[in-house]
C-alpha cells in the first residue's frame, strides 16, 4: 500500500512575527480555542491564518492535540515559563529542531535536512532530490503540491530582500537563524552558523535525540546519521568538535580520542527543562 504524505497544512503562509507568542497564550486561556467560532476575534488573524498557525504550533511540537483539545505541550510550557514572548534566539533553534524532527507534521521539512547536501542549490535541484527520495520510499505526493512545500521552506529560512524592512511581519523568525541564505534570483546557499549565534546546549539536546537514551555515541555516528548537526544545524567537523569540547568544559560528556575509539559517553543527560533552565536562568 503507497503511503501518502501530509503536505501544505500551512495554508501557504509561514511563521509570522508574535504568531506562536499569540498561540500559547491564547491555547493557555482555551484549549478549544482554534475550533471556537471566535478565534479569529481571538487571534486576531484570518480564517486560513487561524489554521495555519495550529499547524505550526503542532509543527513545532508546542502544543499537542488530547481528545480535540490543543494544549501545551511540555516544550510550550517551558517556552511560556522561560521566553513567552520568544525574544531569544535560543528558543528558535529548539523550535527550529523540534519542527524538523517532527516526521508526522513536518516530514518534508526532515527529507530537505537530511538529503539535500548541496551547499548551492535551486528550487528545482530540490524538487528533484525531494520527489526522488519520496519515490523510492515509495510514498505518494502530488507533484504541485512538492513545489509548494519547497517554496515554503525557503520562505520560512530564507529573507528576499524585496520584503526585508523592520515593519515587515511577514519575515519568518526562523529566518534569523541564518542557515539559508538568497544568492540571486534562483539560487539559494546553505549557511554554517555563527558560534556565538548557535549555544552549545542547542547542539547538546540534538545530540541527545540523536543517542536516543544510550550513555555514549561515536563521533563518526554523530556526523554521518540522520538528523546529525551536520545536517539540522549545518556545522562542519571542526564546528562540531569546538562544541564537544564546550560540552566537555560544561561536564556535560567525556570524549574519548584515544586508540581511534573517537566516542563521547554522557557525564549527564539533562532534560528538556534542565536545559532551558540552565540557559535561561
């Protein structure tokens, strides 16, 4: 049986400026809020944005949906303790990863992660990649319907300078992070991030998901799987091991280079909250 693969739940508008702030607080007061026939008097936002921002907000794993109530996921209650109004850069690399990893919403946005390595690429260098992967994964798309979620994810990290102005909603702020960057007209470039941009304990929480409850990872594991920092964060090898060793001086892992063995054992394995708290408090 082919498999169908959920796209372009998103209404064609991206992540806007205060959108996902709005979201919590308003999931927070009624978790029937984006059924009830006032939620666009509530949000302040149109019918379609009405749906595309549950999308983003399930997207992005801040809320959950229980028996047709949306309410706040442990990810959304820890961002409405520590940053309700998303004014840190490190909630966006976590909502960034969170959306990314998320196979059952946001599948598409995981396949471009993972298997578009080209550092310079175009919309069609996409689309062709993309439809290849999901055909010998023998999955059913629609082909205009691709291009759409293509066009989206450059949307969503990427700024076309013909709207960049301060006054600009429409600018989504995961395009502040910086991994996609507008070359020219067609071409688009994939961006490593700045040290200073990118904190360590974002990078940590990946590798976390990545050793998936085991106390220890090889270095070579860490760079070539799925979902590595060389793919979700765009680092380098050097990049990467800069941050093991920040990790390292935070007591955060051990890393053994010695005998070729090159794997680094958890000296903790801090919760989600353990790292928010460490960051923000």
């Amino acid at each position: 049986m082919v498999k169908k693969v959920k796209m372009k739940r998103h209404e064609s508008f991206s992540i806007r400026e205060g959108w996902l702030a709005k979201g919590i607080r308003a999931v927070k007061e009624n978790p029937k809020v984006f059924s009830s026939s006032d939620a666009t008097d509530v949000l302040g936002i149109g019918t379609n944005m009405v749906k595309s921002l549950k999308y983003w907000m399930l997207a992005t794993c801040l809320v959950k949906d229980e028996n047709k109530n949306i309410v706040l996921s442990e990810f959304g209650n820890l961002i409405d303790k520590y940053d309700p109004y998303l004014e840190d850069i490190f909630s966006w690399w976590l909502i960034h990863l969170n959306l990314i990893l998320n196979l059952d919403d946001s599948y598409i946005y995981n396949l471009f992660f993972n298997k578009c390595a080209m550092k310079n690429f175009t919309k069609k260098d996409v689309f062709e990649q993309l439809s290849n992967n999901l055909r010998n994964d023998n999955l059913d798309f629609n082909d205009n319907i691709l291009q759409d979620e293509i066009n989206m994810i450059v949307k969503t990290y990427s700024i076309d300078e013909k709207i960049d102005n301060p006054e600009n909603n429409f600018i989504c702020p995961l395009s502040d992070l910086n991994l996609i960057k507008k070359v020219d007209v067609n071409t688009y470039e994939r961006i490593k991030p700045e040290y200073r941009n990118l904190n360590y304990l974002v990078v940590y929480y990946l590798i976390l998901k990545i050793a998936d409850n085991k106390d220890y990872l090889s270095i070579d594991e860490l760079i070539k799987v799925d979902n590595s920092p060389i793919k979700l964060l765009n680092l380098d090898k050097n990049l990467i091991n800069e941050y093991l060793d920040e990790m390292k001086r935070h007591d955060l892992i051990v890393v053994n280079r010695t005998a070729g063995l090159n794997m680094i054992y958890f000296s903790k394995q801090l919760s989600l909250e353990e790292i928010m708290k460490e960051h923000f408090e």
